[in-house]
C-alpha cells in the first residue's frame, strides 16, 4: 500500500473512541473528557418546576424534579419526599397560592461545592456537597394559605445534575409544616 498522504496536525492512528466526559480529572492522562457545569439557570428552573408542581399539587410534576433517593428534612426529621409531599398534598390546600409570587429573584442564593466549603460556618449550609452539586437557599415571601402554614420560611435545595438538567436530592426546611 502507498504512502497515503495526510495533512498537518492529523493523526496517523485516530482514536477510536472518546473516553467518557467527566466533571475532574487528572491531567496526567493521555486524553480526557471534561463535561461543562450545568448552569445556574437550570437550577432556577428546576426549583421553579417544583414550585409550580407543589402549588398544582401536581405529585408527578414533583416526581419529575426529584432524585430516586431525594428527602425532606426539618425540625421533624428526615423522610422520603415524595411520601411527604403527597402527604401534604392531601392535608393541605395550595391552591390560594396559584399565581402568587412565591420568591423573588433576589432571595434565592445558589453556593457551589468550592463557596460552600469557603461559607459553610458563617452561612450555617445544611449538606454535604460534592463536586458538581448545588446548594439553592430560597427565602419564600408567602408560608401560608390563608391561616394555614403550607411553606418553610427558607428553603435549601441539594441540587445534583443529572444529564441535562438539576433534579432535587434533599429539601431542608427550616420550619415543620404539617
């Protein structure tokens, strides 16, 4: 077989597989694929979504934002959240709260893995995060419907990426509502 000729920069024998993309690696690897983090953007549209689901006492668009695993932890202790939530969704009435501005842009704060190690003491952050994670703390502006307590006062929101989007591994209230 001749010499085929090729062009500068192109490889002899190209690779035949990438590896696959990961958020860190080591740089003494030969080749490696880093992912982008997702956006914060993401994350306020998933915290939306549920916002929307919960006052539509919608359990599937709640299902549709939470982790297999994801919790509910309060001055109560922790539990399954989609058992807690369809709990609440029988026992209480979120319907006044439809088209109501639960939270403005400005009361929610969003720490990534390297701020909440840095803020974890002065800012008294609940969970574990790890690389990748988002810790969403939502200051709500409405906790009741009429005379009833129906939202936390804050809420914290452990946010994990899952391909293209941030679904909820753990909701922390600072406040038990029934």
């Amino acid at each position: 077989m001749p010499n085929s000729r090729r062009a500068p920069g192109v490889l002899s024998d190209p690779v035949s597989r990438l590896p696959a993309a990961q958020s860190n690696a080591e740089a003494d690897d030969a080749l490696l694929v880093l992912s982008a983090p997702h956006s914060v953007g993401l994350a306020r549209s998933t915290l939306a979504r549920f916002f929307r689901a919960l006052v539509n006492e919608s359990p599937e668009g709640v299902d549709a934002v939470l982790t297999e695993q994801a919790s509910i932890e309060s001055t109560s202790g922790k539990q399954p959240a989609r058992g807690a939530l369809r709990s609440r969704f029988v026992q209480l009435d979120y319907g006044p709260l439809r088209g109501v501005p639960l939270f403005r842009d400005n009361d929610v704060e969003v720490y990534r893995f390297e701020d909440a190690e840095r803020l974890r003491t002065a800012r008294a952050l609940p969970t574990e995060l790890s690389r990748g994670d988002l810790l969403v703390r939502v200051r709500l502006s409405v906790s009741y419907a009429g005379k009833t307590r129906v939202l936390a006062d804050h809420m914290d929101f452990l946010l994990r990426p899952e391909r293209t989007q941030y679904r909820i591994a753990t909701i922390h209230e600072d406040t038990q509502v029934p």
